[in-house]
C-alpha cells in the first residue's frame, strides 16, 4: 500500500530562537500528522491518535517549558511513523511496519528511493534546522533536553515510573534532576527507563549534544500524566527550576 509521491520538506517547529535560556529544547515526536500524499497510512483516526504515531502531550511540555525558560525549542511536525526522528535514519526500525501490535500498511513495503524520500522530507530538514540553531547560539547553549512521553503499559507489561531519566555518557544532569524528583516523595523516577540508549532511542543527543561535548538528557514522562492542560502545566512548572537548579549544580562541579 506504498504511496509514491513526490514529498513537500516539513520543517520543524521553532521557538524562541532569540531567548535567553541556557538550554536547547528538543521534542522528536511532538507531533501526529501525516500529509496527504501518504493517505493516512491506512490507520484510522484512533490509530493515529495512540501512542506509536506521536508522544502525546511531550509537544504542550516542551512548549510550556520553553516559556517558562526563556529557552530555545524545536518540535517535529510529522508523525514518528512515516519515519522516527529520534533514529538513525538507516535503522532498521525507523519507518515501522508494525506499531506495538498494530500493522501500519502504508509503510510496508517501502523500496530503497521512497525510503530516502522520507528522509529527505521529514528526518533531515529536523536535524539540519538543530544543527543550525545550536552553531547560531554558540556557547548560549549549556545542555540540549528532548522531552518524550511513555505509555503506562506496553505489550502487557505495566511501567511503575511516574517519569524516566535517559542518559548516557554524562548522567551528571539525569542525576541532579533525578535527586530533586525523588525528593518529592510520592514519584517513582526511572533510571535509564523505560528505555536506555542500548535501545537505540539516543539518536539525536547523540549527534547534537554529546559529539559536541554538550551534556544532555532525555526525560520520559508516562503519558497518561500529561494527558490534558493540568497536567501538562504541572510538569512544566515542576521540571523548569529543577532543570535549572541542575545545570548549576554543574557549573559549580565544572569549577571545583
């Protein structure tokens, strides 16, 4: 059910690029869309409502938390399913066939050139627009952040966090924040869950945080927590001083 098409670029989102803020903001799947050329994949409106083609309300933090920070954020627009942003593009995994136990026909298929059409619409004009904020910010930048959201159970197996910290080389932010969370008592916080960068999820800090020597962190709220405005809002407001807090706490172990 491959479409073929000649595919328009979509570019990323972009906020307050001439904000203060000390750190890049970052959101892979902010968004469900799927252009027309691709006929909806053959889902229908609740499959491409669920989880496997977006990180539901990841979008409304990050742009929450980029106004609370003054801090610069770029958001995808296009499904995680027509390709994943978050993985190298020659993953095996990063146009799906099947979504958890859903089968996405649109994307079964795909030869070599439609392959490399997604890329070149909706994958590289993301990670090019990120490389060229964070060369015009410079020094401006002190840790690039992705905000991502996780379901409460997946394939039958329940998740207890009420939020998870990824990171890899350097965890000295995951475990500033991680300090800060736990001190609220009544959230249980993951480490390295539900997911960790042996699971290929670490793509795009990896390219454009740690090979320039930029800390960086993915933080997984459970979806179900931000699931409207409240809640949204809640997270935000939480995370924004805490994330701060955090990078000062470097600054402070940089100067020891």
């Amino acid at each position: 059910m491959a479409v073929h098409r000649t595919l328009v670029p979509v570019m990323p989102e972009t906020l307050r690029l001439t904000g203060a803020g000390p750190i890049l903001l970052l959101c892979d799947h902010a968004s469900n869309a799927i252009p027309e050329a691709h006929a909806s994949l053959g889902l229908g409106p609740a499959e491409l409502d669920d989880h496997i083609a977006w990180d539901a309300g990841a979008a409304s933090v990050t742009r929450r938390l980029s106004e609370r920070l003054d801090c610069p954020a770029l958001l995808t627009r296009v499904s995680r399913l027509l390709i994943d942003c978050n993985r190298a593009p020659d993953d095996w995994d990063s146009i799906v066939e099947l979504g958890e136990r859903t089968p996405v026909p649109g994307n079964i298929g795909l030869t070599d050139e439609q392959r490399s059409e997604r890329i070149a619409a909706y994958h590289r004009p993301y990670h090019d627009r990120i490389e060229q904020v964070r060369l015009a910010l410079g020094k401006q930048i002190r840790a690039v952040i992705a905000i991502h959201s996780f379901v409460p159970v997946y394939l039958d197996k329940k998740r207890p966090w009420h939020v998870g910290l990824i990171h890899n080389k350097d965890s000295r932010i995951a475990r500033g924040l991680a300090a800060r969370l736990r001190a609220e008592q009544d959230l249980v916080v993951g480490d390295n869950e539900p997911y960790a960068p042996s699971d290929r999820v670490y793509y795009t800090l990896s390219r454009h945080a740690e090979s320039q020597g930029l800390p960086s962190l993915m933080i997984e709220i459970r979806n179900d927590l931000i699931q409207d405005e409240a809640g949204q809002e809640s997270w935000a407001r939480r995370l924004a001083p805490m994330l701060i807090a955090a990078l000062e706490d470097l600054s402070k172990s940089n100067a020891a």
